[in-house]
C-alpha cells in the first residue's frame, strides 16, 4: 500500500469539519472526503462574489451536514469545532483586487476568521488537527526559481499579507498552544467547482469560461510569464495527505507542480482542447501588475520527502476533465 492509499483508508467514520465548504477547494475536498467514509461538516457564509454554489456538493448533498454559518461568529465556532477530528481551513476572501482598494475584508474575514477559528479549538477542542490552505502569493516575487519553503517573503498586496498573517497565526497555536496544524502555499489550483462568474481569481477556470464561450481570451503581456498551475484532485490529495502525516504538524510546505508552463501555452491548450475561443495579446491593467510576481514556481521537494505527496495530473489531462465538467454543468456557473 503506498502512503497515499493508506491516508485514505483512516479518515473512515472520522468527524471533519471544512470552513468554506461550498467553495472550489472546499467541495472537492468534501466530495472526496465523503468518498473516504468521513462524516463531514461544511460551513459557508456563501460570501457574495465568492466561490460558495451549492451545486457544488451535489453528489453528496443528503451525506453532509451544511452550516450557513459566518467564520467570525465566535459562538457558533465554539460549537461547530466540538468533537471533530480534523479542520480543513478554507473559508476565506480571496479577490486580490479587490485587497488592494479595500483592505478591511482580508483582515476581517482571513485574519480575524482564523484568530476566531483559532481560539475556538484552543477552547473547545484543542486535539483536532488542523489544515490551512494558504497561497504562493506569500512569497511575492521569486528571488530564485523554483521557490522553496525558506526563501525570502516579501508579499505584494493585502490578500497575500493576510494568508501569511494567518500562516503565522497557524504556527504560533502550534507552537504555543499545542493546536496541532499543518499551513500550505498553494499555486495557482484549477478545475471542477471553481466560481466561473468573473475574472477576479481563478485565471485557469475564467480562460476556460472564455474558450467555452467563444470569446477572445486577453493574454497580459507577452504571455511568457512561467506559472505551475495544479489541477484540483492534486490539490485535494496534498490537503489530506498533509492532515494525516504526525512529521508534517507545525510546517509550512509548497504545494505547486514540477512542471511549469507559459500563459500563452496555458491559453493555448484551452483552445486546442475545447475547440472554441481565441486568444489576444493586451496590456496589463494596473491593478494586475501591481500584483504580478512574475515568473513562479513552486520547489516541491520538501512535500515529496516528508508526506509522500507529489502531482500526478499533467496540465493538459486537467485541463481536459474540467472542461468536461463546465461543457456540462455549465448552467450551474454561468
Ligand atoms: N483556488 C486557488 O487557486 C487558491 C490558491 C491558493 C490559496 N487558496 C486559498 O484556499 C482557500 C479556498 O479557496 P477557493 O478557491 O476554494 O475559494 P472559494 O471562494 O471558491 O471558496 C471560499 C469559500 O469560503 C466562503 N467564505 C468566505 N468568507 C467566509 C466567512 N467569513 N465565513 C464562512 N465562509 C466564508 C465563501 O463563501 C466560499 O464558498 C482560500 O482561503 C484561498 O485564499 C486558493
């Protein structure tokens, strides 16, 4: 059995909890966790402009408790965190943008949300383990590629700030209070479940969007800027597999892909796969590059050495499974 197929085999009749559970990340994870035999709890505020659909957890809709619930609502937190075994953290505002004109949703919801969830475990249950999905984006521009875990931070806008904010809040409940938790910096994740309404995060699934459409996909730039996008079922395997590694409580690990691409292969292989769309170059807008890091990826060897976890979907199979899905459910997302 490789490590993978064992950290499966023991989330069978385990309570989990996921915040943000009705979003892109969040659903899947629950899709699968609910495939693995867990009884699991989801907690949204389906924030407007997010990811939250309920459509989202369609295949598991009557074997889910779902809560309509708002992270920072300490007295509800002390109650939802009672007796689960794991947390998966994922409730959060993720417009970069939009942290930019407005900085106060990414210190209410992200950094006080967490402080909330935090306190909640260290009351109510300090044994959980918990999992909190942080991005890249708290690295900012790469110094030296490909990025690994000990290179220098220096995050470019408030959203990314905030995910490092949290991370160390993570970290300092680990250390200081034995609430036991794994952080992550995640790439740029794409595929089924992902909001598909407007461009403001989720480049991947918006250009899909775009293709399906028949519209022209505007390509920043020369298009060269190098990117590991990672397809959503990675993404979910990484998470899980972080929660049940004991070596992995109180570290921070890179979950991105070995193989990187360009923005215009990207854009590229979207429009060979659907068979629509076209594609332009065009200016950044100045809200873009105030938050470009440029080229990034992600140094995976210390996930790979210390879970077991490594990307086994290519980008161009990924791309091919989430367009089957939105050629579907389209109606579901437009
Ligand atoms: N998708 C990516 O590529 C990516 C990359 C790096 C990090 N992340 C992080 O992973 C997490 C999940 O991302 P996602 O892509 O699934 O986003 P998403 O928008 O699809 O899901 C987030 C969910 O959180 C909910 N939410 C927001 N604020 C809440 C609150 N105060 N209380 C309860 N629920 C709330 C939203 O309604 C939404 O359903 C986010 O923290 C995001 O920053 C995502």
């Amino acid at each position: 059995m490789n490590k993978s197929e064992e950290a499966n085999k023991s989330f069978k009749g385990k309570k989990v909890l996921i915040t943000g559970g009705l979003g892109f990340i969040g659903s899947n994870l629950a899709v699968r966790l609910v495939e693995l035999g867990a009884q699991v709890t989801l907690l949204d505020a389906m924030i407007k402009g997010h990811g939250g659909n309920i459509f989202n957890i369609e295949p598991v809709k009557n074997k889910v408790e779902v809560k309509f619930n708002d992270l920072r609502d300490e007295k509800e937190m002390d109650e939802v965190v009672k007796g689960k075994d794991y947390i998966f953290h994922l409730a959060g505002q993720n417009d970069h943008t939009l942290s930019l004109k407005n900085p106060f949703p990414d210190i209410e919801i992200n950094i006080k949300g967490s402080a909330v969830l935090l306190e909640a475990c260290r009351k109510s249950n300090p044994e959980a383990r918990i999992v909190y999905t942080g991005t890249r984006g708290e690295y900012g521009p790469a110094i030296k590629l490909p990025v690994s875990e000990d290179a220098p931070i220096n995050p470019k806008g408030i959203y990314e700030l905030s995910s490092l904010t949290v991370q160390k809040l993570f970290k300092i409940y680990n250390d200081n209070h034995k609430i036991k938790s794994v952080t992550l910096r995640l790439t740029n994740v794409y595929g089924e479940r992902s909001q598909m309404k407007h461009d403001r995060f989720g480049v991947v699934n918006w250009f899909i969007r775009l293709a399906i459409d028949n519209s022209i996909i505007k390509v920043f730039g020369d298009g060269s800027i190098l990117r590991d996008f990672l397809y959503i079922e990675d993404a979910v395997n990484a998470i899980i597999m972080c929660a049940l590694c004991q070596d992995a409580q109180g570290e921070v690990f890179n979950v991105g892909h070995n193989k990187a691409y360009s923005f215009l292969e990207l854009v590229k292989s979207i429009i060979n796969i659907s068979g629509s769309g076209s594609w332009e170059f065009c200016p950044f807008t100045p809200e873009r590059l105030a938050q470009e890091p440029g080229d990034f990826y992600s140094d995976i060897n210390k996930i790979k050495r210390i879970i077991g976890w490594s990307p086994e979907v290519d980008l161009k199979e990924g791309l091919k499974k989430t367009i089957t899905y939105y050629e579907k459910y389209k109606k579901m997302y437009w």
